[in-house]
C-alpha cells in the first residue's frame, strides 16, 4: 500500500504544491528543474487532496510536468501497482494527471492510458480525455483494448450498459468496433432505473397541496419538492408545517421547500419550536432546515445564530454556521476571526466549518485587514476553501489581496481562484499581463475563466 498522506508545512514548496497554490507552481516551474520533478511526484503518486470529488489537482500537475520536462516512467509505475489495491481509490489523481495531458497531446501520456484501458480500473473516466478524433488510430487502438477486457459479449454488454454510448468519445469508439457499435445501436441494452424517471400522476397540476405533498416518497421527492415551490401560497403556511413530520421524512422535505419558498417570517417561531423539540432529525432534513432558516429574514435569525455558533449540539451549531454563511455582518467578525484559529488546528475535522465562516465574512464588507484570512490562504489543506478564502480577502480588503495574493491565484489549481485572481490582479505587476493572454486564449481553459482575463485585460 502507499504510504500514509502527510502535508508538508505551508512555508515548503511541497507543502504549497501539496495544497495547490499557484506560488508553489511558479516557484517549480522557473526553478532547477531536478528540485520540482521528486515533488510532482509525490503529489501525483500520493493525493493531498481532503475531498476528491471537490479538489482539482490533475489539471495543475500535468500542466506543471509539461513545463518542467517530467518523465512519466515513476508515475505510470505507481499506477501499475496500486490501481487495484484499495478498490482503486489510491490511483485516481495519477490516472486524472495521465488523462489531463493526454488532451494537450503529451504522446507519451496518450499510450499510457490507451493500455490502461485494457486493465485499469478508471478506464472509463478517461475515454474523454484520450484525443480520438485528433490522433488518426487512436480510436481503433482504444477500441481494440476495450474488445480484449471484455472478450464476451454478455460482460460487454452489461459494462457498457452504464454509459451514454452516444457521447462523442464512444461514437469514436463504436466507429472502430463492430461489437460496441451493436451494443450503441441496440434498444435492448440493460437499463438502470434512475429517480429521474418518476413521472406525477395525470391532473398533478390540479391537486390539493396536501395531496401533492403525500406523493414524496425516496424516490421522487426532489421532483415532489419542485412541484410544490411551483404552487405554494401564503395561505398554505399551516398545511406546510403540520406536514413536517419525523415518521414522514421524504413528505416533510418537500413541506420544507415550500416554507422555504414562502421565506415568511412567520415561519421562525415555528422553526424553534421544531428544533427544540426534536432530538433527532433524519439526516435527509439537516439541508432543509438550513435552507429555510436561511430564507427567513435575517433580523429573525442572526441573533440565533450567534447564540448558537459555539453550541455543542451539532445540529444547532450547523444551523447557525449556514445562517452566518448568507447574513453575517460586521458585527461578527470578531467572533469569526476567533473562530477560524480554532477551525484551522484540525482544518480536516472542521473542513466545513471553515468553509461557512469564509462565507460569512465575504459577506461583511470592506472591513480592513483580517490576518486570519492571510493564515487560511497559506495554510488550509483544502483548495476549495482557498478560494472561499480568495473570496473574502479580495471583500474586506481588496488592495492588500491584489498586491499581495491575486498574482499567485493565476496559476492556482482551483479555476474559480483563478477568477478572482485575474479580476484583481495589478496589470503594472510584472507578467501579469502575459499571463492573461495566456489564460484568454487557453483552449483548455474553462470559458468563464477566459472570459474574466479577456475582461481584465480590456480594462486598461
């Protein structure tokens, strides 16, 4: 098994790429070139990452293998031993790495992952990647490794009876390969009910709300609650909470979004009164009671809020995080500030936590330095709080975040980082402006990314 992931600390440039921030990419990049290549390695071959589903490091670690010269020999041996160790789930960040230069044509890279096909265990995810209508047999060769991890046909079918064989990479695919192509083309392929498939009874427009409401079971609740944000009125309050009941939890999630859409400030006394009353809440309704405390005018619930940010109840003390997050004012800086030196001895216990109080205090104004944030920026082990952290700097004190971090933010892993980055940047700062160009006409770019360098740069 790999070893246990451990972060450097954050005045290292292991620590800073670990954490994917753009000083430590340019830092490697202009550097000796034998200094950033053990570095890159280990972040690939040992993901720093907190939450693997929310942080982007594949596209800041093949872009940086690209401008350092990194043979890929220590990465792809990595892959081929671990891939199947743990379910897989030691490999993702090395496979995405592969993946994310294959599309900018890295050669070497492409090979790799058309053999990893055969055998891999996140062969799928990177069929998007490979660039099979740019590179002339690369598309036969992939299908060909498809054909041989899965010689019979009846464990082909029941494969590729999870995917969308009409996405653009399988047409590629089925073009070079008789079998998936009669598996793309056939209406008898297995399929795999969704919730997306529930359909309301006929006349549904016409129901009583109460009878609408009974409708919500698991699975379809979501579609229920959207029909009743559709149709509920004022008058409808009552109904809505007396549908609010532990036993009924799918009913009483789609109630919740109608007392949500409602927002009435009518709706608090009630809401205590349910939180107080109730121990223990099914898991499904955490989110929606947080969503109609925060549709609830403000003057109601700050109070609350601050009253129950340090509670030892987690229920209340999420609730009042999640108030925070959309209302805080200046007045609770104080209490945030404190906060986010407790959050940050232990940022992976208190991911999330720290993730609402820097959206509290984007939400506090242009209050004037805030040294704590400086400390989240350069310290938190989550990329996506950095740029949460981007955020509230550049609110409460937009000068010192453009001299200080918006420069850096231009090479971070996070794209929304890069955003803000490029909206705030001093364009007299030396390479500022080149990197702009870069990023606007960057065809792997994310458009809204392009689009605010693009902006950036007309703005001188």
């Amino acid at each position: 098994m790999p070893k246990v992931e451990v972060h450097a600390p954050r005045s290292t440039l292991l620590g800073q790429l670990q954490r994917g921030r753009g000083a430590a990419w340019l830092a490697l990049s202009r550097g000796p070139r034998e200094q950033a290549w053990p570095l890159i390695v280990e972040c690939v071959t040992n993901d720093p990452r907190l939450d693997s589903q929310v942080e982007d490091r594949a596209d800041c670690y093949a872009t940086l293998i690209l401008a350092t010269g990194l043979e890929l020999d220590p990465i792809w041996r990595y892959v081929r031993e671990f891939d199947n160790d743990d379910g897989g789930w030691n490999t993702p960040l090395a496979v995405g790495t592969l993946g994310k230069l294959a599309q900018r044509g890295h050669r070497h890279a492409t090979e790799l992952l058309v053999d990893y096909v055969g055998w891999g265990q996140w062969w799928d995810w990177i069929l998007d990647d490979l660039p099979l209508q740019q590179v002339p047999g690369l598309a036969k060769q992939t299908a060909a490794r498809i054909e041989a991890r899965f010689s019979d046909d009846a464990d082909m079918e029941k494969a590729l009876a999870w995917f969308d064989l009409t996405e653009k990479h399988w047409s590629s695919i089925a073009a070079c390969s008789d079998r998936v192509a009669r598996f793309a083309s056939s209406n008898e392929r297995a399929r795999y009910p969704t919730e997306c498939e529930w359909e309301p009874p006929p006349g549904h427009q016409s129901l009583p709300l109460a009878e609408l409401l009974s409708l919500a079971d698991q699975s379809n609740y979501w579609k229920v609650k959207h029909f009743v944000r559709d149709r509920v009125q004022p008058g409808d309050l009552a109904l809505l909470t007396e549908s609010v009941r532990l036993d009924r939890p799918f009913v009483a999630s789609a109630a919740f979004a109608g007392l949500t859409k409602l927002g009435s400030a009518s709706s608090f006394p009630w809401l205590v009164e349910f939180i107080e009353t109730n121990t223990d809440w099914p898991r499904i309704l955490w989110k929606s009671l947080a969503e109609l405390a925060v549709a609830i005018p403000p003057y109601l619930t700050l109070p609350l809020a601050r009253e129950w940010f340090r509670s030892l109840d987690d229920r209340r003390r999420s609730l009042a995080e999640d108030i925070l997050a959309d209302h805080a004012t200046r007045e609770d800086v104080p209490m945030l500030r404190d906060a986010i030196l407790e959050g940050l001895e232990d940022d992976l216990e208190h991911l999330y936590r720290l993730c609402d109080i820097l959206k509290a205090l984007h939400h506090c104004g242009a209050v004037g330095p805030i040294p704590e944030l400086d400390l989240v920026f350069e310290e938190f082990r989550y990329s996506y709080g950095r740029k949460l952290c981007a955020r509230a700097m550049h609110a409460t004190n937009p000068n010192e975040f453009a001299k200080r971090f918006a420069f850096e933010c231009l090479w971070d892993c996070e794209s929304e980082t890069r955003i803000i980055g490029a909206g705030s940047v001093p364009l007299t700062q030396n390479g500022a402006k080149e990197r702009l160009h870069e990023t606007a006409d960057a065809a792997f770019e994310a458009e809204d990314l392009r689009l605010a360098a693009r902006n950036r740069l007309s703005s001188s």
